[in-house]
C-alpha cells in the first residue's frame, strides 16, 4: 500500500484521440488512486480524453505541440515539481526521451515506461533509422529503472531488441473496472475464489447461481445469437474481411445479428460493403456509442480479427461480460485468451470463420466457455490485480 502522498505522473504524447494508451493510463490512475497513491496525467492537448480525467477527478496538465520543445520541458518541469511528483511514468516513445532529458531537474526518485506495442514505430523503419532508435531507446531504458510490458508477446520484442536489460523489464497485463453488473454479483456473494476453479461441476454452478442475470438480459436479446465486434474501423483491423465472413456465413444458411461498434476512416466504406451484400437484416454498423455496455450484455461471442494486437482491451471487456472470444493467436490474445476453454485462438481468417459457425451451431458451449471466460477475467485482469503489481513496481518490490 503507497503512501498517499506519493505523486504519481502519466506524460503521454500522442494524438487526439481514446484508444488503448489513454484507457491505460485512465484504468491505471483510478487504480492507483484507490491503493493509496495520487495520480496526475501530463498530456498533449486532447479533448476526448480530458473528458474523462475530468468525469473521474484526476487533475491533468496539458502542453500543446511537440513535447520535446524547451518551453514544454520547462512547464512539465515546473508542474512536477509543484506536485511534489515522486514517480514519472511514461507512454510512448517521445514522451520516454521527454522524461529522460527532464530526469536531472525534476525530484522524481523513480521513472517507469510502458510499452504498449509489440512493434512501435522506431522498429520499421530503414535500417538507418532502427539503429539511430536502437541507439536513443538504450539511453531513454537506461534512464528509467523499469519498463513495463503489458503481455508476453511485447515483452519478447524488448529483450529481443537489446534495448534494455532483461532484468529492468516487467509483464503486467492490463486490468479493468467492474462493470455494473459485476460489481452487483460480488456485492451479492461475497466470495469470488468458488468462480476461479475451471472444474466443469464448479462452472454449472455459475451457471445456475446467474440465471436471474442471465434470463434478464434475454429478454432484451434477439432469438438470433448475437456476434459482436468492437474496434477502430481502420485497415489494420480487418474489418472488411470480417464483413466478407459474415457474407459468406450468411450465405450458407447460418442465422444471426452482427454488430461492428466503432468509427474510423473506413466507416463509410463498410456500411457501403454491407449494403452492397445484401446484409442490413445481418451485420449492423452503429459507429461510435457511448453505452458499449448495452451491447455486451446483448451479445453472445466476440469475434477480433486483429494480427500483432499488443494487448486487447475488449477482449477482457468483453469476458468481464461472459463473452467467450474468438482472437488471432497473436500478440496480447495469447495471453488473455485460453484456446479451447474461454473461446478460440485461430490463425488466420478462414479458420476464424469456421469458429464463428462452429460456436453458432453449439450456443450450450458457448455459455460454459462464457462463464469460464469470467473466471479468468476475475483471475487476472481486474484492475485492482493491475494496481497491485504496479504498486510493487513503483515501491520496488
């Protein structure tokens, strides 16, 4: 447990936007808050997510343009040492070689970086430019005294690197808030340790223990079991091959409803692919929502097609929510996902497509997988799992 006078401070330097990083780092400071630490965000202009640092009171100070500019290292220096900042941790690259030129004139006594990606963007590169990284990234490692990798897989890719030592680098998955109804099941039962066992008789009795849930979110289902995908709709998410599996599903007799929540720059393209299909009774294209959890508690399977994932935030989302999935066996899903037992690893898209219809025929597996999907939510990637491994980082235990 930290003192609460220990300052802590997230620099992140990125676009405009909330994706992965800024849930990070969001998830990271309401838990930490909560084990006794005091958490700040030092970012780069950025509306979307100053809306939620505001929402949950965490103070923020906020720099424009590029990090690296003197008048931005000075302000930075000048806010960390008005907070009495004692742990600076960092996101991304730039803001990485940020603290590592501030480290002599700020009071901080320990400097964490996470890496978020299995390759960023200094690793494809010429081969110039990776050994002009290689070179700065060994000096801005050497500044921190931990760097943190949010799987295994990314972990891997910084020792394989030699960027730093093996001994400086941790794996902490990330964790989640209890969504509503979570929080109401632990509140009724107290224990959770009966949930974790994977025995096939402890999981029927979740099962049973949950159908007052259960028969509650059926009634605002469809008679169709419902696939679900939540994702940027950009061209590294595969979403077009996605709409050409369910055409093709579709096409072979199989019955269901489809949602693709998320915007991006081909989400025009998308609805124009499923109006071309014939597919607006199956694959609905909803954009940006604010009440995802409407649709989890809709849904039966969540289907992510994403190649080299770093991580995945939806996935645990999605099994805090009994959802088993179906994941690329790459990156972050390897580590999240337990093939076979809470949802399916596939390699490639076409065996992607033979799970989904799979699991469509068979909806009685799909409930088990999803309450084991549950289990191992509980078992590894709550937030205060999260917030307690940190904390021995940062206190160095």
């Amino acid at each position: 447990m930290g003192d609460f006078l220990t300052s802590v401070a997230f620099v992140v330097d990125s676009i405009p936007i909330f994706a992965g990083v800024q849930r990070y780092v969001l998830n990271s400071c309401i838990g930490l808050r909560n084990t006794g630490f005091q958490p700040y965000v030092v970012l780069r202009k950025n509306d979307k997510f100053t809306e939620h640092l505001r929402a949950n009171q965490i103070e923020y100070f906020e720099y424009c343009g590029n990090i690296l500019h003197p008048l931005n290292l000075i302000r930075i220096a000048l806010f960390s040492r008005s907070r009495k900042i004692k742990i600076v941790h960092s996101n991304m690259g730039m803001s990485a070689i940020a603290v590592a030129l501030l480290k002599p004139f700020i009071a901080a006594k320990k400097h964490v970086f996470t890496q978020h990606f299995v390759h960023p963007a200094s690793s494809q590169s010429s081969a110039l430019k990776r050994c002009v990284a290689k070179v700065l990234f060994m000096w801005v490692y050497g500044s921190h005294d931990n760097v943190i990798a949010v799987s295994e897989e990314v972990k891997k890719a910084i020792i394989d690197r030699k960027e730093v030592s093996r001994k400086k680098v941790e794996m902490i998955w990330n964790g989640i808030p209890a969504n509503q109804k979570t929080k109401r099941f632990l509140e009724a039962n107290g224990s959770i340790t009966y949930m974790i066992n994977k025995e096939q008789k402890i999981i029927e009795k979740v099962v049973k223990t949950n159908n007052a849930v259960k028969n509650q979110v059926s009634k605002i289902k469809k008679s169709k079991p419902v696939l679900l995908m939540v994702s940027r709709l950009e061209p590294d998410k595969n979403v077009h091959e996605v709409i050409d599996i369910m055409d093709s599903i579709k096409r072979e007799g199989y019955d269901f409803k489809f949602f693709l929540i998320g915007a991006g720059s081909l989400e025009q393209a998308i609805k124009d692919k499923v109006n071309e299909y014939g597919l607006m009774e199956h694959v609905f294209i909803t954009g940006q929502v604010k009440d995802v959890e409407a649709y989890y508690q809709q849904a039966d399977i969540l289907v992510h097609p994403v190649f080299n994932e770093a991580f995945g935030f939806v996935l645990v989302e999605a099994m805090s929510y009994r959802l088993p999935v179906i994941a690329i066996n790459s990156g972050g899903p390897k580590d999240i996902v337990v093939n076979n037992e809470t949802g399916f690893l596939v390699e490639d898209m076409q065996e992607l497509k033979s799970k989904i219809k799979q699991m469509l025929i068979n909806m009685d597996s799909v409930s088990i997988m999803g309450e084991r999907s549950y289990s191992r939510y509980i078992e590894q990637f709550t937030l205060e799992r999260m917030s307690a491994r940190m904390s021995e980082v940062y206190l160095g235990k």
